[in-house]
C-alpha cells in the first residue's frame, strides 16, 4: 500500500489522473445550533423521488439522486475529470496494483442521530448497494470491503483504477438501515435530515445539526413532486419555487424577461442517448443502424428545441468526462441514408421500430425523429410509457430505439463505457468481443494513457457501429428567483443546496 500525495489536482504520475488523494483537517461536529440559518426554500426538477435509500434499487434514478447528495454522504466528492475531494474520508490509498484502496475517515463524524460514522458503516453501506443488484451496482462485481472503526478497505478482483471515481455514488447510511428504515424519518450523513417523506410526493427536509461540515443556511428544504413542467414554471415566477430544472429551452428564453428570475447553466456529463436495440433483427445490421443515424437531422433539431442547452455532441461521452474521444460526426443525408437502408436490404414494408420514451420532455424531439424517418420510409410506433414501464422495458430490452440523458458519474468513462457496453451487461442488444477487450483493457490499465487510449479505441468502434445515436451534449439549466444566493450544482451538474440561503 503507498499513500498518495495529499492534493486535489490530477497528475500525470501513476494513478493519479484518476486517484488524487485529500487530505484535510476537520473538526468534530458543531454543536446543535451552530450555523447561519434562515428562510425556507422549495425546489423542484422534472424527476418525483420514489425513493430516498441511497444504496437500493433507485440509488441512480434521478429523483433519487438529487435527494441523496442533499441528505447523505460520500466518501468522496467528484471536482473534475480525475479529481476528487474528501467528504467523510480524510486521506485514501492505493496499492501499485490498483486493487487495493484503504480509506481513513475523518475524525468526529457522525450521522443525524448523533451516533459515530464508522467503517463499519460505509462497509454495510457498499454491501447493501452490491445485493441490491440494481445498475449501480453493476460497477461492484467481486469487490471485497473490509473495515475497522476509522479505515474501509475495498479490494477488487483484477486492476480498477476506477474504482474511486465508481465510489462517488456510494452513500453512507447506519450499518443498522434496512429497506423499512427509508419509510420514515432515515439517519443521515450530510448536511440535511429528513422532516417528512412521501413517495412520489414532497420531501421536507431541515439542518443536520451533527453534521461536520458547514451547516445549511436555511432553516427548512422541500424537494415538490411537480412533474408538469408548465406548473413549475408557474411556481417560480408566483414566488412558490425558489428554484427549478429539468426545463425546455422556450421557458429559459421566457424566464429571461422576468427580472425576479436568475438563469444557472452547469456543465455536467450528460448526452442525449439513443440506442437501437441490436437484438432486433432489423437493427442488426450496423448499416442500417448508421443509416437511421444519417436520417435525422439532429442539428436543425438542437438548433431548435435546445438552443440554450444543447450542441451537437461529437462522442459517447461529454468532454468533462475523463476518457473522452472526439469522432466525426454523422452528417445528416436523407438520400443517402434511404439508399444504404435499401441496399442493406431493410424491409420497409414489415418493419416498425417501438420508440420508446418516459420524460415528457423528450415528447417533441422523439416525434421530430419519427419524421424524420418516415421521410425516408421508415415506420416508427412512437411509445410514451410510465417511468417504471420505462425501466423495466428498457432493461428487458422491449424496444427498438429508446432515448434517455446518460451521464457519467465521477466523470469517468469506466461508469458508463464499462457498465453499459459490454456483452455481459446485456442493455443495447449490442454484443462485441473486440469492444469487451477494450473495455477491460481500459478499466484495468494503471497508465492513464493507455486507459484514455483504450477509451478513445472503444468510442470510435461504438461511433462506428452505431450501437447507438449520439446527438447532444447537455448543459444543466437551472431558474433561481433574485431572492436565493449561493446556488451552485455540483461536478456532475446535479442541484446542491447545502450553501444556499434566501432573502425576503
């Protein structure tokens, strides 16, 4: 085991791009009370939370999210492409191998109740998140956590240099949580605690008085479940939201007349994905795939409906992302993608593609593109569905083309190229032994070089066989009213409040 310099800043020596080591000093916890508090603040985004348990099935759900990085902790905080800071953890280490990872915590943490954070803790909590067997967990395969009161050590199978950046999303709870510990009033380790919680309804929260770090400026936090993208715009402008996202580019051009209303733009790592399920007989062929591409017209469509938060995306991935590869883009060409269908024999006659959506924001691009293929004679059934038939449909591959906005957590192409693409995830109908060897050559080198060389060879074989269309990278918008200070997302792009405060 070495220890890694302390430093919060990637560089070019051995692991350090992806494993640069924190080292701070810390307190115990302030006495209940301390902290600048006031005023209380209502937000809402596009996505209800069904969930509030960082480490289950939902832990990745977007609602989910958002509640999680308010009400617990990491060990560590993405700051960057290979850059990390500490949260509960003080110092973290690796072997020459990149197995092995030991983390320190920091002195004098503790949950909402008051109690001690152990190693235990974060060791329950990982293993928690592994039997889950949801798609975060996904990133776990044959890891091994051991912990004492102060240390966790996590050890994986083969070389995973990614494996702190995968850590990011891993929250701590009580080693003591079960699933009915998340129906109530859960402990927590960050800076909010819960007030109340309903599912598919609001989430109140107020201060952590334990927590270690700064404490909240606000005296209460409600998360609304306000779906209707209308009615949070309405919200905003009357003064009952201090802030929203998940909003189309028509309501930012609107909301910029308002003078009580302030825009947020935050670059995070989300594309705008639509993969074509290559078990579909008609998908099969990568011509055809590629043809499909060709059909549309994504830059009218951006141009268009994201002309605030979108550009044409040239990779699978968003270039905060640490593996990163620029390839050429598809140029749309109506005739010549109606030629190559032809020639690769798509029958045009027997065939229609399920198109399959959930967010209603996505409603009028998912119809732009159906036109765009019936221009050149390709059917389309274009299929709104329920987010949890979504889910599930989308993981029992019950589609031909779906769309969704992938983002990579910790800013690594191992979260997404590694998780997502090989055969054995079995999530596009995609399967290619040449992309797996890649794919593992890229997750388990410890030369970021060769990682980031091997990630650029996986990208470009991705981009080529159209496993997927890639058309737009995405800005995070977010409205605030005047009256909110302190507002900003985090690495990934995703609303933190914990330094927010709220005049009248």
């Amino acid at each position: 085991m070495r220890s890694l310099r302390p430093a919060a800043v990637a560089t070019a020596a051995f692991l350090t791009m992806i494993i640069t080591a924190c080292s701070t000093t810390t307190t115990g916890p302030a006495a209940p009370g301390a902290g600048e508090t006031g005023g209380e603040l209502a937000v809402a985004g596009q996505f209800p939370i069904e969930s509030i348990d960082p480490n289950g099935k939902l832990a990745i759900d977007g609602g989910t999210r958002v509640a999680s990085i308010q009400l617990y902790s990491p060990l560590l905080r993405t700051i960057g492409p290979g850059e990390f800071e500490g949260v509960a953890a003080e110092t973290w280490d690796a072997d020459a191998a990149a197995r092995t990872f030991e983390f320190t915590l920091k002195e004098g943490i503790a949950f909402s109740d008051g109690s001690p954070i152990t190693g235990q803790d974060v060791a329950a909590s990982f293993t928690r998140t592994v039997e889950s067997d949801g798609p975060y967990s996904a990133n776990f395969v044959g890891v091994e956590v051991e912990a004492t009161d102060r240390t966790v050590t996590f050890t994986a199978p083969a070389a995973d240099p990614a494996l702190p950046a995968k850590l990011t999303g891993l929250m701590i709870t009580p080693a003591s949580a079960t699933v009915q510990s998340y129906e109530g009033k859960p402990v927590t380790s960050g800076p909010f605690a819960v007030e109340s919680f309903s599912p598919g309804g609001d989430l109140v929260m107020i201060p952590n008085q334990h927590y270690w770090g700064d404490k909240p400026k606000v005296d209460r936090l409600t998360i609304r479940s306000i779906p209707e993208l209308a009615t949070r715009v309405t919200a905003l402008g009357t003064g009952e939201l201090d802030v929203i996202w998940g909003i189309s580019d028509d309501d930012v051009r609107q909301l910029r007349g308002n003078p009580e209303i302030k825009i947020e733009s935050a670059v995070g790592s989300a594309v705008i994905t639509m993969w074509m399920n290559a078990s579909t007989p008609a998908l099969k062929d990568a011509k055809v795939r590629r043809a499909l591409w060709q059909a549309v017209d994504f830059d009218t469509l951006i141009t268009q409906l994201y002309p605030e938060s979108g550009k044409p995306a040239d990779s699978v991935l968003a270039p905060t992302v640490f593996g990163y590869a620029p390839q050429q883009p598809v140029a749309h060409d109506p005739d010549a993608a109606k030629q190559a269908l032809a020639d690769a024999g798509f029958d045009f006659e027997n065939t229609t593609l399920r198109f399959h959506f959930s967010q209603t924001q996505f409603k009028q691009w998912v119809q732009s593109v159906a036109s765009d293929l019936a221009a050149v004679g390709v059917k389309v059934e274009v299929l709104e569905k329920e987010q949890a038939v979504y889910t599930e449909d989308l993981l029992a591959l019950r589609w031909d083309i779906n769309i969704q906005q992938v983002g990579t957590l910790g800013l690594d192409a191992s979260y997404n190229l590694g998780r997502l693409y090989t055969c054995a995830a079995k999530r596009t109908g995609y399967c290619n032994p040449d992309l797996d060897a890649l794919l593992k050559k890229a997750g388990s080198s410890t030369d970021p070089a060769a990682r980031e060389q091997a990630y650029a060879d996986a990208t470009a074989l991705i981009w080529t066989e159209a496993v997927g269309m890639y058309p737009m990278f995405v800005d995070n918008v977010f409205a605030t009213r005047t009256t909110v200070s302190g507002f900003v997302a985090d690495g990934e792009g995703l609303p933190r409040f914990d330094n927010v405060s709220v005049t009248e």
